[in-house]
C-alpha cells in the first residue's frame, strides 16, 4: 500500500476491521458510502427509509433503472459489485419514530463487525434537523462518537464535524435557531422551491468526511473537530467548540461530567528543563573569545533607561547624540565696503 510505504498510515490493513454505520443514503451518504467501499472498509450500516427517484440522478451515484427501489437496497446492489469482501447491513425505516429509534439504538451498540459490539463510527448523513437530534439523542445516551454533515440549501457550502461526548459540543450544545426555537421546520418550506442540489458539493462534503473518518479510524493527521467549505471563495474554516454545561440534552451534560472524572485521573506529567551541555568544555588549543569592545566603550554607547514599572526592560538603550563642537573663528572688520572687496577681486 502507497500510504503505508510513504509512512503516512502504519497499517491501513487495520481499516478491514472497522464498522460505520450511514444514517441518510442521499447526495452526501451514498456518495461516503462508495468511497469507504473503495477504501475496503470492514462493514457498512446503511440507514434510510427513502426511494430513489429520476429527480436524484444529479447527485451522483444512483442510476435512472433503480428509480422505485429503496435508497439502501439500490446503495447495497451496486456497492456490492464496487467491492463485495465488505459486510453490509441495511435499514429501511425512519430513525425518527419511538419504535425505530430503539431498533436504531440496538444497532450502533451491537452491529459492529462482531455482533454484539458497537460500530466504531456513524456518520450523518441526513437533511433535515429532526433526524440530526435524533442521532444526536442516541449517540450521547451510549456515548458514541460520531460526525455530522451538511449541505446549505443553496448548494455552495457545506461542513463536517466530530462530535466525541462530553469531549466537545454535541449537536444540541449549539443547536441552529430553528432547533432552538423549537420551530417545525417543515413549516420553513415554502411550496415549489426546493433545495438547490450540486454534485460538485455533496462530492466535496463527502470526500472531506470520508478523509477525516480514515484519519480517525487509521490514526493518521489531524482530525477537524468543524471543517466547512464554501464554493463561492473556495474558504475551508476549522474551528472546534466545547461542550456546553447547560445543555438541553441530560446525557451529554452526564457525558461531559464522566469525560472530567477521566481527565482528572490521568497522571500529570511533570516538565523537566533540561540544562545544556557545556561543548567543548576542554579547550586544549587555547582559544579564548575576546570581546572588541570595552566595558567603558559599551556603557558610552548606551542612553538612559527609563522608568518602567516592575518586570518590564528594555531590550535596548538610544545612545544620546552628542553634538561636534564647532571651534568658533572671528573675522576682523577692515572697514571696507562691498564695492571695494568686489573690485580687489576682479584684479586679482
């Protein structure tokens, strides 16, 4: 493997043992979902309860003969042809609902590529807010880490972020006004407009999520904790937020109080200074460092230091100017007028 041989990744094998759950197969998700194929991930959970319509042919990935089939069964045939040594698992029901949501949470904690335990990473993928607090909801109640994505509804921005409970702000930390208004956001859709939708874009998005799932996984990088992209400037902003003592969510204020215990454990590690060595402490030639200027020469060329409060220097002094003394000449007055003098010159 290139990655291993350049020393980027020490065992990128180790991404056949991973399990991502991808909760949304649309524009961004199915297109995540065929890059981590392509990576050789170990297994894929695929969460959606849509069909694939002639409408989604501009976002990449579906095809005009699988209108009608169920988002995940169209992802799950053709994902298999890309790459069939990987293990899929497919839902197709809305996470949203009191029901599914249980049926949802026993999968992120047992779907992992051994039954029983939990995946390793799920993956937002989907558009609406309803859908992002619920797995927000499920992952900070069994405190999974997982990344949320988006595309702006006018299709020239996007973002990613890593979400670890009670390590930084979940998605209802910070929540978008709608979420916090408590507004049914179904009401914000105004009839005959719909979301403008570029392939361009969900591509980036996706291709940034999938790069910093393989440096969380592979342990390579940094891993952006909020990355955005904006089409217009071509502008990607990093920032990371903390989590939120009073946030609306119980299990994230619980996970937040475990993650200081887990800190506050930790060994502290005392900084040593260490001294430098002293080189070539045995002079057997002699040689000394003479300095060419004198203490006197060296104070003569310093100006006054000034009155700075305590803890303050300077880090150097504006020698006064001293002033050349001129000696002074006197010229006698011989009486004579300026015609005269004028006259003596010309005869010269």
């Amino acid at each position: 493997m290139a990655l291993k041989r350049m020393g980027i990744v020490s065992d990128y094998e180790k991404i056949r043992t991973f399990a991502v759950a991808i909760v949304g197969v649309g524009g961004v998700g199915s297109v995540t979902a065929e890059m981590l194929t392509r990576c050789g991930i170990g297994k894929l959970l695929l969460f959606d309860y849509d069909k694939v319509e002639l409408a989604n042919m501009n976002r990449l990935f579906f095809q005009p003969h699988q209108a009608g089939l169920s988002k995940v069964q169209a992802a799950e045939h053709t994902l298999r042809n890309i790459n069939p040594d990987v293990l899929f698992e497919v839902h197709n029901y809305n996470i949203t609902t009191v029901e599914n949501f249980e049926r949802f949470m026993n999968r992120i904690s047992n779907g992992g590529l051994e039954e029983g335990k939990p995946v390793d990473l799920v993956l937002s993928c989907v558009d609406n807010f309803e859908a992002r607090m619920t797995i927000n909801t499920a992952c900070n109640e069994l405190g999974q880490t997982w990344m949320e994505s988006g595309v702006s509804e006018n299709a020239v921005s996007g973002h990613i972020q890593l979400i670890i409970p009670g390590e930084s702000a979940c998605f209802a930390c910070a929540p978008p006004l709608v979420v916090a208004a408590n507004i049914d956001e179904k009401t914000l859709k105004r009839e005959g407009v719909c979301a403008a939708s570029l392939p361009t874009t969900m591509g980036v998005v996706a291709g940034i999520l999938v790069q910093n799932v393989l440096k969380f996984l592979l342990n390579f990088g940094t891993v952006s904790f909020y990355l955005g992209y904006n089409a217009m400037q071509d502008f990607f902003p990093t920032m990371s937020m903390k989590p939120n003592p009073q946030c609306d969510d119980r299990n994230c204020r619980k996970q937040q109080e475990e993650y200081k215990k887990k800190v506050a454990a930790l060994p502290t590690q005392e900084v040593v200074q260490e001294e430098e060595e002293i080189i070539h402490d045995d002079n057997e030639w002699g040689i000394e460092l003479v300095s060419e200027v004198s203490e006197e020469e060296l104070k003569n060329s310093s100006g006054p230091i000034p009155d700075l409060p305590e803890g303050i220097t300077v880090a150097y002094t504006v020698p006064q100017k001293q002033e050349d003394s001129v000696p002074e000449v006197t010229v006698e007055d011989s009486g004579e007028s300026l015609e005269d003098l004028m006259a003596k010159m010309k005869n010269m």
